[in-house]
C-alpha cells in the first residue's frame, strides 16, 4: 500500500475554502449518503421504475427484479436522481453529483487528495478564484467524461474530478515540491520516503487514468470515471498556464494609466536602452510598460532587466519588479542573470507576497544554474527563510528531505 500524507513546503495558515470543501464532502456523507445507504428504497417511489430500466443493463439477467429492488437503497435513488447521467444531462447535477460519494473509501481517497494539495493551490490562487477553478475544472472533468460516454444512463459522482483539476494546477505551478508517501509492503518494507510531486502526480495521472481510460476506451472503469480524471487535471493544467500567461502581460497598478503600444519601433527600443544605460530608470520603466507583452520580447539583455527589476523592487514596486524579473526569465532562462532572477521573484513572492511555495520552485531554479558562491547563498538562505515557517510534518522520510 502507498498513501500520501502531506507535500512540502506549504503555506502557513488556514487554507479556508479548502477546508469548507472537506467540510461540506463530509457533511453531505453523513447526513445524506449514510442515512440513506442504509433506508430501504420505497416501492412507489417514480423514480425507481426508471432506475430498474438502467441497473437491468448492467445486472446478470438471472438475478430475479425482487432481488435487484430488495438491495436497492435509499441512496441508490437519490445518486439516479441527483448525479450527473450523460444521457440525461441536468445543470444542477454537474455541481450536487461533485458532493456525492458512493462509499466510504470513496470518500477518504478524494478528502486525502484535496487536503494535501489543495491549501498550496488555494494560497497561489485566492479564495474566491481558487473556489471557481475548483468548481470549474469539476464541472469540465464530467463534460470531457460525458464525451466518451454520451448514451450512458449510470450516474458520474464524486469529487475526483475537480480534485483532478487542483492537481493539474499543482503539477504547473509546483514541480519542485515533494510528496511525503507511507509506504507499507508488510513485513518488507514500512516507511516514509519524500518523492518529487511531479512523479507522484505523474503516475497518478499516466499509470492510474491514462492507461486504464485506454483499455476501457473511455467508458465506466469498473465504476471508475478515468475521462473525468484525466479531464480535470487537463482543466487545471491548462487554467494555470493561460494564468501564467495572463500574469506575464499583466501591467503593474503603477503603470496601469499607460497606454500600452502593441508594436516597438527603433526609436522606442533605443530610448529605453539608453535611458537604462544612463541610470535613469523611471524613465526607462515608465517607456516599458508602455509596451504590450509580446513588443518587450528580446527587448533588453539579462544585465538591462535585471537593473530595471532591481530598481523597481527597491523603489517599492514589488509587482512591476516581479513582471520584469519573470520576462527576463522567459527571455533568458539560463546564462547570466538568469539566478539573480530566479532570486528576486523567489523574494518577492516569498517576502511581500507571502507566497513560499511559489518562491520554493524560484530559489532551487537558481541552484540548478550553479551560480557564484554569493548568489547561491542568498537561494539558500531563502529555503532557509521557507523551512522555518513550515507547518507541523506527518510522517519521519527515508530520503534527506526537501530543504
């Protein structure tokens, strides 16, 4: 058996739309999953001619209709009623079917998943959007299911498939963290070992959605939705990288008045450099920011970004200094300034946006690049600064750890 027990680094505090997630999947369980697993379905409900019709398609016929109703639950109705039928598509059901689970077991697997991933996500989000994306991605995971399976009465429930979007999200935005596994081969082996994120939600991804949605060509699994899997995580994946985008063209609240230019032309690109040149980098911001996204592509060298975005930190401008610091990454991702980067957005997320997982990913980027002595020991004392604010760890890892 292999179960995860937590990620690291996360975030101080209380990751609250995650939590009220958890809250409201346990609630629906015991107040309605429970009470009518265990309540006899009623004869003369209207409901239950319609649900004998499907269940008899997936039942062996000689099981006798009286046997069929008298193992017929409450719930069971309730799920037909409720959940998400491709064939019978209903709005309401694509959300209530996200809250519903068939069994215990059910349950704790998706509850595990969103505790341990979730408060990063959230936290690099926000509530409100992180609440939207969740819901989002729920929603497109059963359409992208609904596809291969468009004639199917059986009901899609669980929340698998918006958790699936979290992940698609985590496996973006922080493929340096580790994921600390309890693994249990009695009497062999009985540890914890912390293993990269990216190749826990890898194989989560490949070998247990990817491969069996192959085999089964898309339909119901053994009662396993892999489309809605496999959907969401793309949902997430995809969300994450038009953010990423979006950010990167995003103009600082202090150059927000600027009209923006979509085209450089000489005169403008040659005034900035020289304006950078000569020291005088309100100017060259001010003419910067004027300029769309894509007119800043290879505007400046790594040495001419790194002083604006320098400056722009150092005169308070946290947003536009981390605009910069992330164009010059995607301008020159290695060589030269290419740590001092990696530094500075690590910085800025981690100090005056609080964001330490996102700054975790930036700091060991610039380890990578085998900087100078002084400039690794800042990327160090950054994942210093990001172990000291940890919370409390589950579980006592085989390997040295993420620090």
């Amino acid at each position: 058996m292999i179960l995860p027990l937590g990620d690291a680094p996360n975030p101080r505090g209380v990751p609250v739309v995650t939590y009220a997630l958890l809250a409201a999947n346990v609630l629906v369980y015991l107040f309605i999953t429970l009470p009518l697993s265990v309540t006899p379905v009623d004869p003369a409900d209207p409901a239950l001619n319609a649900y004998l019709r499907v269940i008899a398609h997936s039942v062996p016929t000689r099981v006798p209709l009286d046997e069929i109703v008298a193992r017929t639950s409450a719930y069971d109705l309730f799920v037909f009623t409720h959940g998400f039928r491709p064939a019978a598509p209903h709005l309401a059901a694509l959300f209530v079917s996200l809250f519903l689970h068939s069994g215990f077991l059910h349950l704790f697997g998706n509850m595990l998943f969103l505790w341990i991933y979730g408060d990063n996500v959230e936290y690099r989000l926000g509530a409100i959007p992180y609440l939207v994306a969740y819901l989002a991605t729920g929603v497109a995971a059963t359409l992208f299911h609904t596809l291969f399976d468009l004639d199917s009465q059986l009901p899609l429930l669980g929340a698998s498939g918006a958790i699936s979007g979290v992940l698609g999200f985590y496996f973006r935005w922080f493929p340096r963290n580790q994921v600390r596994l309890l693994v249990l081969f009695f009497p062999f082996l009985m540890n914890v070992f912390l293993v990269p994120a990216r190749l826990v939600l890898g194989m989560f991804l490949i070998v247990d959605n990817v491969l069996p949605f192959i085999l089964t060509r898309g339909g119901d699994g053994g009662g396993v939705a892999y489309g809605a899997h496999i959907g969401g995580f793309m949902a997430g994946f995809i969300a994450s990288w038009a953010m990423d985008r979006r950010a990167l063209a995003r103009s600082p609240r202090a150059y927000r008045a600027t009209v923006s230019a979509k085209t450089v032309d000489a005169t403008t690109a040659e005034a900035i450099v020289r304006a950078l040149d000569e020291g005088r980098m309100a100017n060259a911001a001010e003419m910067y920011f004027t300029l769309d996204v894509s007119a800043t592509r290879g505007l400046l060298t790594a040495r001419q970004s790194l002083a604006l975005a320098d400056w722009l930190q150092e005169q308070g401008h946290a947003d536009a200094a981390l605009t910069v610091y992330r164009r010059q990454l995607r301008d020159h991702p290695n060589g030269p300034g290419a740590a001092e980067a990696h530094i500075g957005a690590g910085l800025i997320q981690l100090e005056s946006l609080g964001l330490s997982t996102p700054a975790y990913q930036h700091f060991l980027d610039a380890l990578d690049l085998h900087p100078p002595r002084d400039v690794a020991d800042r990327a160090r004392a950054g994942l210093a600064a990001i172990a000291a604010r940890q919370k409390l760890q589950i579980g006592r890892p085989r390997s040295r750890g993420w620090n």
